[in-house]
C-alpha cells in the first residue's frame, strides 16, 4: 500500500514538473520577440510615421511657393521655441527630413500632446527637453505641409 502511494505521488509529481516546463517554453520565444520588434521599431526613424492625422505624404520636387508659405508660418508659430540651427527650447530643425519621416515631422507638428506620450522618438525628445513639452499651434494639415517643404530646404 505505501509504496503504491509513493508510486502515485511520483507520477503527479513529475507531470506536475513537466506542465511547468511547457509553460515556460512556450512564454520564452514571445517575450524574446517583444524585445526584437521594439528594437527593430526604435533602430530606422525613417520607418516611424508617428502617430496622428497623417499617414502618407508624397515628395516631388521642391515647390518654391509651398517652400514661402512655410517659412512664414515657421517664424509666426514656431521661433518661440525653435531655431533652424541650433537647439533653443526645442531641437535645432536643420536636416530634420534627414532624420524624420515625412508622415512623422507632420504628426509632431499636428499632434505633438499623443506624440511625446505614445511615439518613442517624440518621448525621447520631451526627455532631452528636460520636459518642457512642444506646445499644439493648432495648424491645419495645409500649414503643416508648408513647413514640411520649408524644411526640406533646411538640410
Ligand atoms: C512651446 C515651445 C514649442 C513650440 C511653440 C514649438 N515646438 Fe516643436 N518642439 C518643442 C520641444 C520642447 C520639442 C522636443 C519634444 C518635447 O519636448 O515635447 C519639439 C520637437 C519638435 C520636432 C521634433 C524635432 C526632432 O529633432 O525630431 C519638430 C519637427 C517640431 N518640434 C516642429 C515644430 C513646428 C513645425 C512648430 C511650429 C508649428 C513647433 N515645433 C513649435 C517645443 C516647441
């Protein structure tokens, strides 16, 4: 009697072990690959749309008018707190279309409250701005297209 006791309390014991052992088997590759798609999102900025009304601008050639436009509303809506060339309040916007996508530098401009909550890069930037949050200027998409061609010729 004991030794069948011991018998049984053997074979639950061991598949007790082995549904420990699936279980961890299966949560390893899933959490290994959070860890891989986080990295790819944060390792190509130019892949990252960011998050707000735009998701697709198309590019041709530099539309001087368009490129007139921007820079006025820049000097009216965004000198506060930027210069072209070197950092102020915000980043220095030279070369920005290097570094952004197109889709990415019209949300900041759009909806810069969602961004430096939930866009990696525009959280990263709020850190580097000690906090100091970049301020909605309420722009229409016309606007916020106009900027972008504006710094297109900013490289
Ligand atoms: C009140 C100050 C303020 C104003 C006004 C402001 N910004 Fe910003 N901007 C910031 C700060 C600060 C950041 C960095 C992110 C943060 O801390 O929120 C930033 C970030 C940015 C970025 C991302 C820069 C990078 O290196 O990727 C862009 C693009 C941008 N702003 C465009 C604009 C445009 C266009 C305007 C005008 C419509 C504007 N900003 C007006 C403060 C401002």
């Amino acid at each position: 009697m004991k030794l069948r006791l011991i018998f049984i309390m053997f074979i639950a014991l061991s598949l007790a072990n082995c549904g420990d052992g699936k279980k961890s088997q299966t949560d390893a590759p899933a959490a290994t690959k959070e860890v891989e798609e986080t990295q790819v999102a944060s390792s190509d900025p130019m892949e990252n749309k960011g998050i707000g009304p735009i998701s697709s601008v198309s590019l041709g050639e530099i539309d001087q008018a368009l490129v007139s436009e921007g820079e006025t509303v820049f000097k009216a809506k965004c000198t506060a707190c930027h210069k072209i060339s070197k950092k102020f309040v915000g980043p220095a916007l030279k070369g920005i279309t290097q570094r952004r996508s197109p889709e990415w530098i019209m949300n900041m401009t759009l909806n810069p409250e969602e961004m430096i909550q939930k866009d990696p890069i525009a959280m990263q930037l709020l850190v580097e701005a000690n906090g100091a949050p970049m301020a909605n200027q309420n722009l229409t998409e016309d606007e916020a297209r106009a900027l972008l061609e504006y710094f297109r010729t900013k490289n």
